[in-house]
C-alpha cells in the first residue's frame, strides 16, 4: 500500500509542477522588415495558469532578442530593455506595439511578409522551474489583420 501512495505522490507533483509553469500563447506575428533594417518587434498576448514572469526570449533571426517596454517619459516615446515581464495568474498580459515587446535586434537578414520565425520564450514559475515555449510566428506587415489563435504553432519544453 505504500508503494502505491509514494507512486500517486510522484504523479500528483509532476501534474502540479506542469499546471504551475502551463503558459500559452496567442496571436503572435513578428513585424516584417525592409532590406537592411537591423531590428523589428514581436507581438502575442501570454496568458499563465500561474504567477509567473517572462524572463528572456531567443530567435535564430537576430543576433540579439530582449524583453522590451515602450513608454511616454517626459513626452518622449522611450524603448528600454526590461530584465523580466510578470504573468500574473490568468490575466492575460499584452505584448504589442507601443508597449511591452519582444526586441529582435542585429537581424542576419530581411524578415518578409509571410516568413515564419522562431521564437523561443523562457518562462519562469514562482517556484524557480522554467518553461521554455518554441514558437514559430508568423510575419507580416504592420497593417495586416491579427492571426488566429490556431495559427501559431508551438511546441513545449520542460
């Protein structure tokens, strides 16, 4: 009898140790760039089962990928890198122009319309385990319509 509660134990704490980094990802496209342009922006909204944060972001397309905030400081637009986003528990948190992104910089070539891009998204649980989201996001021009949901393709990693 107690190998049988010892084995529910373990099942019950690798369940709760998924449900506590479960993120996902909607609505994601990457902004598609000029010939020579060195940097464009990610956009999605996350949503967390859990408290969580969003604390860096990877794309084989740039050189370097950081978590940035945009905001009105003294009437100027600034950008700034930011060391972590916070997933609050179920409420969705909005990556999108004009505010919190994902800044792909030194890009080692165009970004065209219809290119789908890697994205790889590290997600930290209060408990400190990560998750890690591989996404490819669509790009596109800035005026075009929103993808669905189904459209982003995403595999998990733990």
């Amino acid at each position: 009898m107690k190998r049988v509660v010892v084995s529910f134990a373990v099942l019950m704490s690798a369940l709760f140790s998924q449900a506590q980094a479960q993120v996902t990802v909607k609505d994601a496209w990457v902004r598609a760039t000029v010939a020579q342009q060195k940097a464009t922006g990610a956009f999605m909204q996350l949503q967390s089962a859990q408290d969580a944060k969003l604390i860096s972001a990877q794309s084989p397309v740039a050189g370097v990928v950081e978590v940035h905030e945009m905001a009105m400081d003294g009437g100027v637009m600034k950008m700034r890198a930011v060391p972590s986003l916070t997933l609050p528990a179920g409420k969705a948190v909005d990556l999108k122009p004009g505010g919190y992104h994902v800044m792909l910089m030194d890009l080692k070539g165009q970004v065209k319309d219809g290119d789908t891009v890697p994205v790889t998204l590290v997600v930290e649980g209060q408990d400190g385990k990560r998750q890690t989201l591989e996404l490819k996001v669509p790009a596109r021009k800035a005026a075009a319509p929103a993808m669905k949901h189904g459209e982003v393709h995403s595999a998990h990693k733990h």
